[in-house]
C-alpha cells in the first residue's frame, strides 16, 4: 500500500458500529417511557418475521488484559456470577411486560468481559431463563466468546447443548512476547485443544479474534501467529487494528508507551501482510477487518448482499431490534438506541428495583436514518446507492465533493446517486463513512474521541 495515502488518511475516526456515533448522540436520553415506546413498535412490526437479536454482556474477568478497553470488572470472586444473571434475566422480563407477547428470537450473542469467566451451570441458568419465555426462529443463531484458557469442554458441551454452534476465541497474537505486554496468556495447545472440541461436539463456525498494532508486535510475530492460525483453519477471522485510546479509562493501556506500537506504514504492513497470507490461505474479505471462509455463511450473505452489521459486529442478516442486556450493554430498535448504566453494582440495584438500567440513548430524525442506512450500505457491501429526487439527494452531492481528492487516489468511484469502494479504498472505509457523517461534520471533536483510522 501507498505510504503516502496511509500518513494522509490515518486520522481519528469512529468504527460505525452505529450512526449516529456514541459521542453524537442526544445530550439527554429518551425517557424510559419513550424508549419503552421505541421497542414496542419495532417488536410489534417485525415478531412475526424477523424475530429480534439479544446481546448479553457478561463483565467479568480474572485478569486484567491491558489492551482492552471494553467494560470489565476484574475479579476472582465468582460468587458474583449468579446475582448477575438473576439480575440479567429480571432485565428481560421488563422487555416481555413491554412485548406482550411472545419474543421469536434469531440470533444470541454472549459478550464480555469473559463469557466463559461463569461456570457452564450458570450459563445454563441464563440460557434457561431466555428460552422458558420465547421462541426461536428457524435458523438462529447462537454465538459466544470464549477465552483459550478456561473455556472448558463442558463450557462447549453445555453451550451447544442450549442451542450454541458458534464459537469465538479472543487470541489476539500467539508470541509469547506481545502475549505477556498485553497480559493475555493462553499456549497454542489450548487453542487447538479447545477448536478440536468445538469441531468434535458439532460447532460450525469458529472465529478467531487476532490484532494488528499490538506493543512488541512485528513481521515475525504476525507471521507466527497466522501460520498458527492457518493451521487451526476457523471459519472466520477479525483481524482489528489495535485501538490505543487510554483517555478512556482503558488504564491497562498506560502499562505500555506509544513507543511499544508499531505506527504508520510498520502497523499497516502488519496488515497487509496478514491479508495476504488469510487470501493465500484460501480466506475472503468481507468487510471491514473481516475474513471468511467460501464455506461459511457470512461469505454467503456477504454475496447475497444480506450482510448486517450491529454492535455485535457483522451478522447474516438484518434484525431491526437488537436487545442489550447486561451492564453497559447498547440496545438498537433501529429508530432510537439505548445503553445501560456501565457500573455493575449500579446495573444490578436499578434493575432489582424494578427499573430499565437505560441511562444515554438518542432517537433518531429522519436524516440519521437516511445516512445510517448509507453508511451502513458502505460497511457491508462496500457500495451505497440513494435517490436522486431524495430530499438529501443535495447533502450527498456535497459528500461527493468531499470524496473527490479520495476518488482521485482511487479509493472510490462516484457518480450520481452511488458511491462504490475500490479494492484499495477498503482499508480506508472508516475515512470515506465519515465523508457522510453529517453530526461529525457539523461539530467536529476538539478533544480525543476515536482511535487512528488505519
């Protein structure tokens, strides 16, 4: 890749896991009423056809990984396992007073923290409390990450038994190096033992989470790790470029220096050179950071044009309501979404209460959907298209004029009413999403908000 164009556009910006962004959301969030009022006409329009996804975050860690900067609490206390989920599932029941009716549900996704921090039983008593109240739609789809080193087979047996067949197992990178600075131990053996369990027990797709930029990572330690990761041959891989935003209370990320990154043109030969191995090794692009296999259905919507992407990442298809339980978790109606308070204690005593734990959301006008879809198009299918009579048809052409010096590198071509991603804009998309970004353009951050684009 042209150095020139990565120093050019390796500015920050959002990851558009939503649009509008977390920062550019509403200053005062929906009231309870309003949100309640938000996922009753959604549920209400798609039950009976799409059916509705639930992300579950589970928070808890023994041990502080330090480039992580999700919501965690590290603890080796796993008394606070059963309180967690009791509160969890009294969560959901508020969201069934609101349905009224049975939920069909199409896809469940254990997020974290560690998911597999809980004991197999405990995520049997989730999963129970989940399914003794819905119903699932044909083909959903269940989904958890796992940690190489206490993922257990009972974990997986239990998990596939309640209706998993997807499992995703954090790695990061295998050199034992870059593992230690980032406090994130696990041999290879584990990782094998534990895909070789998956596969015997009937998963059938496995991911693999794997970071480019990480401190002490270089072109030896990135062809190791994928050579291993070859090797194992998952299904699907994220290969995420390392995020350094310490500023927000991410403090393991203070344990290293900017000196420990690789930066520039090093970090982005990491990723090329990762790229070029998962493509020789008979791997897909699919979207931003995301490779497939030709046999895994993500591939398939990725053809099909039904890929989705959420707070969950990239999904087979679209559901319009998305359901954050958890602490800290985001909820998505698709016209407004909603976040739980981020402190575990406050999550459990708002919620034992009696009371949705919502504390910011943003509803959305009528310009955020039309750009949300636009950008989401781009993020997915690496191409939009809008109507020319729209009446945000003259905001696009200004979007086109703000292309134009990207168009001329070659990361895009432009016409009237399309735009669409070249090979060499992929790496770049963050740069041309934010091109469309209206509330980033009209109010531009004057302080650290995202991390580098590239």
């Amino acid at each position: 890749m042209n150095s020139e164009l990565i120093q050019k556009y390796n500015v920050p910006g959002p990851r558009y896991t939503s649009y509008p962004t977390v920062p550019y959301w509403d200053a005062e969030a929906p009231t309870i009423e309003q949100w309640s009022e938000k996922v009753k006409a959604t549920f209400d329009a798609t039950n009976g056809g799409e059916g509705i996804s639930i992300y579950i975050h589970l928070p808890f860690c023994e041990r502080l990984c330090t480039y992580c900067a999700c919501n965690k609490r590290i603890t080796v206390n796993h008394g606070v396992e059963k309180p967690y989920i009791e509160a969890v599932l009294k969560e959901w029941q508020m969201y069934l007073a609101i349905f009224k009716e049975t939920p069909r549900i199409s896809e469940i996704h254990f997020g974290g923290g560690t998911p597999t921090f809980f004991s197999p039983e405990n995520l049997k008593f989730l999963m129970d409390g989940i399914k003794a109240t819905s119903e699932y739609v044909e083909g959903a789809a269940f989904s958890f990450e796992g940690h190489p080193g206490n993922t257990t087979k009972e974990h997986l047996q239990t998990l596939f038994e309640a209706g998993f067949t997807r499992l995703s197992l954090g790695i990061q990178d295998f050199d034992q190096a870059v593992q230690q600075i980032i406090n994130r131990i696990q041999a290879y053996e584990e990782v094998e033992q534990v895909t070789k369990w998956a596969r015997e027990i009937g998963y059938t797709s496995i991911n693999f989470d794997l970071i480019f930029g990480l401190p002490k990572q270089n072109k030896n330690t990135i062809i190791d790790t994928i050579q291993k990761t070859n090797i194992l041959k998952p299904e699907r891989i994220a290969f995420y470029s390392y995020a350094h935003v310490p500023w927000v209370k991410s403090v393991g990320q203070r344990l290293f220096t900017e000196e420990d990154l690789p930066k520039g043109d090093e970090k982005r030969e990491l990723y090329e050179l990762g790229k070029k191995m998962f493509l020789d090794n008979g791997y897909v692009e699919i979207g931003m950071d995301h490779f497939t296999l030709k046999e895994d259905e993500l591939f398939a919507a990725a053809e099909e044009k039904t890929l989705h992407r959420n707070f969950m990442g990239y999904t087979p298809s679209h559901t319009s309501l998305l359901l954050g339980l958890g602490v800290s978790s985001i909820s998505d109606t698709w016209t407004a979404f909603g976040q739980n308070v981020k402190v575990v204690e406050q999550y459990q005593k708002i919620v034992n209460s009696g009371e949705l734990p919502i504390f910011k959301g943003h509803l959305l006008n009528d310009e955020d959907l039309f750009l949300r879809k636009q950008i989401l198009n781009i993020m997915c299918h690496f191409e939009t298209e809008w109507d020319v009579a729209s009446e945000y048809a003259a905001y696009m052409e200004e979007v086109r004029s703000r292309l134009r010096e990207m168009e001329a590198d070659g990361l895009l071509k432009s016409s009237l009413g399309r735009i669409e991603v070249t090979e060499l804009g992929i790496p770049f998309i963050r740069n041309i999403c934010m091109s469309l970004d209206a509330r980033l353009w009209r109010s531009k951050p004057t302080t650290q908000l995202f991390s580098a684009t590239v």
